[in-house]
C-alpha cells in the first residue's frame, strides 16, 4: 500500500493542529525569533516541519518553568539548514543540565518538606522540622534557606 508523501512544509493552520498549539502561539513564538516562517507565492506563511521540534523543545522546556530568553539562547545554537542531530542538541542544551538538575533538587525538596508544618497547618515552634530558632538562618539572608540549599547554618 503505498502512502502519500509528507509535506515538507505546513500552513499555520496545520503546523498549529500539529504542534498542538493555538495560532496566536505560533506567531508569538516567531515574533520572539524562536521559530521562523516564509511566505509562498500566494502570500500565505509557511513552515518548514522542522520547526515541529522547535516548538515541541519550547513546550516542555516552559513546562518545568525553563525561560523564553534561556529557551532562545539553546535554539539559537542549534542549525537553520538542515536537520537537528544528536550531537547539535547534546552540544546547544548542555548549559541546561546544571540548571535543570538544580531545578529537580529543590522541587525534591520542596515535595518531600510541604507535608510538614506548612502541610498539616499546626505551625508548632517545638516540633516543626522547619523551625528557626532565634532566626538563626535570617541572618544568612531572606527568603526560604532551607529549601533553596542556601542556608549558612542549619537551625
């Protein structure tokens, strides 16, 4: 059974559908220099599917709360005139791999410690896990020490 070919370029009506994006996505997204388009003859914008992965990278990097700006910064190191092999995405995402790994430690931290005071809401100052005598980690600085992994002393 032979299968029709694949386009090698979308509308943005069928790169929306398959990206699983809404239109206005796509433009922003090309607004933003994260993805590129052309116009054909008739004036109509296309993509190359290529960009599928583009767009694809952008989604799950926002979903674990990676930056535009830092999402740009790996994409721009990737290549425009052919296909992205492995070895171009181990090389552009490498910088992601200390951000990502500290991302992943503090989450750990903060799903393993909600359970504790904050979770169960009886804010007690002689048995939290959490507690800061004297406001011993103040001192180290504001915000959560502990669960930043910035806390100069451990209370």
């Amino acid at each position: 059974m032979s299968r029709s070919p694949v386009p090698s370029d979308l509308s943005i009506g069928q790169m929306a559908a398959r990206a699983g994006v809404p239109v206005s996505t796509l433009h922003f997204y090309e607004a933003e220099g994260l993805i590129r388009s052309w116009r054909n003859p008739a004036n109509h914008r296309r993509y190359d599917r290529r960009e599928l992965r583009r767009v694809a990278i952008i989604k799950v990097a926002q979903a674990v709360g990676v930056s535009l700006s830092e999402i740009r910064e790996v994409l721009d190191r990737l290549p425009r005139d052919r296909a992205v092999s492995a070895q171009d995405w181990a090389e552009a995402a490498a910088p992601w791999r200390a951000m990502l790994d500290e991302r992943i430690a503090l989450m750990t931290r903060l799903r393993d410690q909600m359970g504790h005071c904050i979770g169960c809401g009886c804010l007690s100052l002689d048995s939290c896990p959490l507690y800061n005598a004297q406001d011993r980690l103040g001192r180290s600085g504001p915000g959560p020490r502990r669960w930043t992994g910035t806390a100069g002393e451990r209370a």
